[in-house]
C-alpha cells in the first residue's frame, strides 16, 4: 500500500533487533501490522480484506 500511496508509510522492523518496540506495541507474532501508531492493529498473515476493514475502522 505504501508503494501506492504517499498516504501510507511502512515501516519493517526486525523484532529481535528492537526489542523496545516489541514491547511498545505488544507484539506477539509476525507479520504483526500497526496503524496509526496503535489504534489498530491486525495480527498474522490476513486477507487483503481484513486489513483493509480495521483500516477502515481505524479512520472512520
């Protein structure tokens, strides 16, 4: 999405290397996808679907 839009930044973080953002953000397995800085979340590998539904409750 990043590489489609300015709208969205992506970042990927190794998790074993930045433990403080592991703990941060709660992260308790990969991929795990934060939005907006933690407002929403989606955990594991989803349909493209599911990730654009919590986008979308994330921003309404």
């Amino acid at each position: 999405m990043a590489m489609e839009s300015d709208m969205v930044e992506a970042e990927m973080v190794e998790t074993s290397e930045f433990m403080e953002l592991v703990h941060q953000f709660g992260v308790s397995g990969v991929p795990d996808t934060s939005i907006n800085h933690g407002a929403g979340r989606v955990v594991g590998a989803v349909p493209e679907e599911h990730l654009l539904a919590e986008i979308q409750r994330v921003v309404a």
